[in-house]
C-alpha cells in the first residue's frame, strides 16, 4: 500500500473575528490542501516498532 503522511504540525489557530470567526487556515485559499482531505481518509493503523534497536523509542521515528 502506498501512502502519503501530512502532518499538519503548527496548523493550529484560534478563530479571529476579522475572518468570519474562522481560523486563518479555514480562510485561507489553499485548493490542493482541500482536495487531498476531500479525497483521503483517516483512520487508525497498527506500528510495529520490533525494528528499533534499544536505545530507540518511538520518537525517533523518522524516514531512514
């Protein structure tokens, strides 16, 4: 299976009323964004971490 993983990290905002009382990322003109969430989906997998070595922990999960 072949996935893409966005991690949307500092995404976050408050809603501000100059916007309509939307976030700055709900205003925002961003089409593609928008269509990989129409067209994706979520949900939840199970990770097998067997391959870290001792000294590792899941935080040190990174593309190798």
């Amino acid at each position: 299976m072949k996935a893409i993983l966005i991690i949307g990290d500092g995404m976050a905002d408050r809603a501000v009323k100059e916007l309509g009382w939307r976030s700055p990322l709900e205003a925002a003109d961003k089409p593609s964004i928008d269509e990989l969430a129409r067209a994706g989906m979520c949900g939840l997998m199970s990770v097998s971490y067997t391959h870290l070595r001792a000294h590792e922990t899941s935080l040190h999960l990174v593309c190798r």
